[in-house]
C-alpha cells in the first residue's frame, strides 16, 4: 500500500531539468508531480562508501534536489573494489569531498552538503534535522543503533541495508508506519561475535544490489508511489541469487526509544569486556615485537607468535615468524593443544580485537604471561614493513 | 519431520559452506538440536546460555519470526523453511 508522499512538489521545473529527466517525466506514476518532489527533497547518506556510492549516485542522477553527505574518512586504495564513486585520482582524499565532485559531475543541478564529521550522539539530532529522508549505510553496529534512536525521536523515515561477503540485507524502518530496526534486533551482538566487511571481507558489486534496492525505496517513498518495503526485511543471497522477503513486527515488548543512549560505542561493545580485561596490561606495540623478534633470532628470548586471522588473510600479508592459528580454532577449543607449553605466547590479528579476544581465553586457561600486539598486522605494515600490501 | 534450514553466510563454516541444509524436526527447537547434532557447535551460536535465541539473531518459520509465534515451540509445518538471520553491520 503506496503511503502519502513524503515531500512536497518543488514549484517548478526548468527546461534544462525537462529534458534531463524526460524519461521520469513519461513514466505516469512519476510525472511531472514526482519529479517535482524528488527537486524538492533533501535526503541524507550516511557513509560514502560500499552502499553510499551506488546510493548517491543514482540519487544524484534521479533529481533529488538536495544531498546530504555524511563522512569522516578518506578514500584508501582498498575501497576502490566496490566503492564506485571515488576514482584512482581521489586516493587519499576526503570521501565526502570526492563524492561531492562525482555527483556535480553526474547532475549539476544536485545541492550537496557536506558533513565531514563522525556522526555521534552530540550531532546526530542536528545533522538529521534538515532532511526528510536518511540512508543509512553505515559499517558498524553502534552508528546503525545511533541513527535508528535519532529516526525514531524525530519521526523520520530511513532506508537501512547492510551487506557481508555474498549477503545482504535491506528494509524500510519509520516507527510512525511501522517498525523500527529494534523490533528487528533487539541487541547488537557482543563483539567479535559477527565480523565486520573489513574482517571478512565483501562482494563489491553486492553493494550496487542492495544500494540500488535502497535508492527504490526512496524514489517511491519521496514521490508517494508503489509499496515501500516497510514491516518486510529482504535478504538477498548473491551466490544462490535469490532474494527471500521476511516481516518484521513491531516488537510488543520493545519499547521505541524517547531519548538517545549517552554511549553507543560502549552499547555495542568494541571489546568485550573479558577481552579489554584481558589486553588491559598485556598489549605490546609493533616496534616491541619487533626487537622482540630480533632477539628470538639472536637466542635471548623465547616465545611463540600467533596470528589469529583467517588463512586467506594470512594469504595477503603476515608478520615473519608467526604461525597462522585462526581465532576459530581457540573458540572451538581446539588450539590450545596446539600451543607450546613451556613457551610464551603473543597473539596477533589484523588490528587487535580478534587477538585481544583470544588473549582472554589463553589467561582464561592459565597462559598468565601471554600478551597481544596492538594495532595487529596493519600497524606492522604501517610502521615496520611498508613493502607488504594491507587490507 | 523432513525441514529444509536456510543457513546464513556467517554459520557456513559450520555446514562447509552449505547455504541450505536439510534436518529432521517438528518444532524450532528440534530442528536447532538436529542442526547442532549434525553440525556441532552451530546451536551456541544461535541460543544463548540460558536457551533462549540470541537477541541479534532471528528465527522464522516460513515468512514469520517466531519471537512473535510460539518461540522456539513454534511447529513447522510440512514444507516451510527454517530461516536463520542474524544481523549484519556491514556497509562499507
């Protein structure tokens, strides 16, 4: 059941904006009213990345008058794979900047605004207040359950998709015509419990599958038309291609939240709270384990390193001297038998959290003296062997 | 009962890479303990200490989440799946 339009119709449109988008302007159900609208319409992306760049773009090609952009990060050469939007030239340039520039090359006639800040309990009210539609492409737990809280208490609408590896998941959360994305998840999972795109990694093009279905759904909830996908979850399975379409509820237990958290960060955990325990005093840097390895190799020091990462990551760059043991194997219980006895243990992944995970469980079973290398792999790229490729 | 089970991506290296699998069950509950009986190691990851399905997971029957039926009571009817979702961040 097609819902009011969200916006109103701009006066006019100019002859130039006619032609540009003539092949709306003859689909009845957009017309000129539509096309009006979507002129009218601000609309926020948050996060140029995987999902934000087919996002914004498409928006940016339909007419919507007025983009928001929502991004703290620069462009790194390892977002090129699916983030379409930023080009080999923008490597190290701000992502909401480099987006800005690809859209007035797609329509000169879009508004950009730029946010360049971390979205956050203290802006997030502010930031949202001047659109009438947000996109949340977010990669991470705590910024999703942040800019649902915001959604609910302004009233507003937004599109949610979220992928990993071969899989997505997209919907339509606005508590006034239905539910909100914690009558989806209650609670986000303890961390290291769900890896992240950068941990496990992500289909590029899986972004235009799900960024695609979210520009849709925006198209047709500005401009009034079709079915939007609220109270329905798709998931999409891009190995299988198929797409399986679940309701959600509203949750009669869940209360809608009338206020924000103070700390979403700490909500979701970034580590457990064995695992921050744990790495409390137990942590050394990338040069210590550096000199650590001299040593090892000169006689005067004795230990084992492990890195806990997946073999395919383990494939792209790894700290010389180190065993591959995948955290996996230490939560089955299959590791520590693996392990020398008499030798002191220090654990490595990609930047820390999965090693301080497993540090818990190697205290947890007696291996007091055992310690993990902060800031992982990738600060030892960074800092120590610039020559190794990082991810 | 024959129940045809959809896997989610992250519980593949459980069922070695097998997006569906087929279990023998009546309700949810039987169909989680064949799972884990086929599977080991798979049903901590859906239930929590306490037995009751993970707040950041969901379980439906058919098109229907059974936080909102009967639970992990929930029947399953002869040829609807069980589907296992879980939630995922990722959007970068």
């Amino acid at each position: 059941m097609a819902l009011a339009p969200l916006v109103e119709p701009a006066d006019e449109l100019t002859v130039d904006e006619v032609r540009r988008y003539s092949r709306h302007l003859i689909i009845p159900d957009v017309g000129m009213a539509g096309q009006k609208r979507l002129k009218n319409a601000k609309v926020l992306v948050i996060g140029a990345g995987g999902l934000g760049s087919p996002a914004l773009l498409y928006l940016a090609a339909a007419g919507v008058g007025t983009l928001g952009i929502i991004d703290f990060d620069t462009v790194d050469e390892s977002n090129l794979q699916r983030q379409v939007i930023h080009g080999q030239s923008d490597i190290g340039k701000s992502k909401a900047l480099s987006a800005k520039e690809s859209v007035a090359e797609i329509n000169p006639y879009v508004n950009v605004v730029l946010h360049e800040e971390r979205l956050d309990v203290d802006n997030v009210l502010q930031v949202f207040a001047d659109y009438d539609l947000i996109l949340d492409g977010t990669d991470n737990f705590a910024t999703r359950y942040l800019v649902n809280d915001a959604a609910v208490i302004l009233g507003k609408p937004y599109v949610w998709g979220s992928i990993y590896r071969f899989e997505g998941q997209v919907s339509v959360f606005w508590a006034q015509e239905g539910p909100q994305y914690r009558d989806l998840y209650p609670e986000p999972p303890p961390p290291g419990m769900v890896p992240s795109c950068a941990e496990g990694g992500v289909l590029g093009v899986l972004c235009a599958s799900i960024g695609s279905v979210m520009v849709n759904e925006a198209i047709k909830l500005i401009t009034g038309i079709g079915d939007p996908l609220i109270g329905r979850l798709l998931v999409f399975d891009a190995l299988e291609m198929r797409w399986t379409e679940l309701k959600i509820r509203r949750d009669p237990h869940g209360e809608p939240p009338t206020a924000l958290l103070e700390d979403y960060e700490a909500f979701c955990g970034v580590l457990s709270d064995e695992a921050a325990d744990a790495a409390a005093d137990s942590t050394i840097s990338v040069t210590t384990l550096s000199s650590w390895l001299k040593e090892r190799e000169e006689g005067t020091r004795d230990f084992v390193l492990v890195d806990v990462r997946e073999p395919n990551e383990y494939e792209i760059n790894k700290i010389p001297g180190s065993v591959l043991i995948p955290k996996g194997e230490f939560l089955a219980g299959n590791a520590l038998s693996q392990l020398p006895q008499d030798k002191q243990v220090v654990l490595q992944c990609k930047s820390g959290a999965r090693s301080a995970e497993v540090l818990a469980i190697l205290k947890s079973a007696g291996l007091e003296d055992s310690v993990h290398v902060g800031g992982g792999v990738v600060a030892w790229v960074n800092q120590i062997d610039p020559s190794q490729p990082s991810y | 009962m024959s129940v045809s089970v959809r896997i989610p991506t992250i519980l593949r290296t459980y069922t070695k890479g097998d997006s569906e699998v087929t279990v023998e069950g009546d309700d949810v509950a039987s169909v989680i303990d064949a799972l884990e009986a086929s599977y080991p190691g798979i049903k901590a990851r859906v239930v929590d200490e306490t037995g009751a399905i993970r707040r950041f997971v969901n379980v439906y029957v058919g098109t229907e989440d059974i936080r909102f039926a009967e639970g992990l009571g929930t029947t399953v009817p002869t040829g609807q799946q069980v589907s296992i979702i879980p939630a995922v961040a990722g959007g970068c």
